[in-house]
C-alpha cells in the first residue's frame, strides 16, 4: 500500500465519516442486540438513516471546516 491511501490527518473527511459511520453501525448493533423481535421495513430504514446520515454530517462538516 501506498502513502497515498491513508489520511494525511485526522481531520480528513473521508476518514471522520469512517470513524463515525463505524461507532455508528456499533450502536446500532447493540440497540439491535438488547430488543425483542423481528426487523420491520421501518427499523431498517431507521437504521440505515441512523447509520449514514450522521456519517453525511460529520464528513460535510469536516469538509467545510476541517
């Protein structure tokens, strides 16, 4: 692997909206983990909006004041 594939800085978009798509996905794995029951079209849907909307945010954020 190159240099060049890894962030230069912690502050770089791509690499904030990993890490906090990633925490995330954890989250959402335990809320799943410690309720009863099957997934309805609802929970995906809410956990997809749990897991890339914050991960959109963090990397507009980065992005603009990073």
């Amino acid at each position: 692997m190159s240099a060049q594939e890894f962030p230069s800085s912690w502050t770089e978009p791509a690499y904030v909206a990993t890490v906090v798509g990633v925490l995330a996905t954890g989250a959402l794995v335990f809320y799943a983990a410690t309720t009863p029951g099957e997934p309805t079209p609802g929970t995906v849907g809410f956990v997809l909006l749990s897991v890339t909307g914050p991960a959109t945010l963090a990397h507009e954020l980065a992005r603009r004041f990073g």
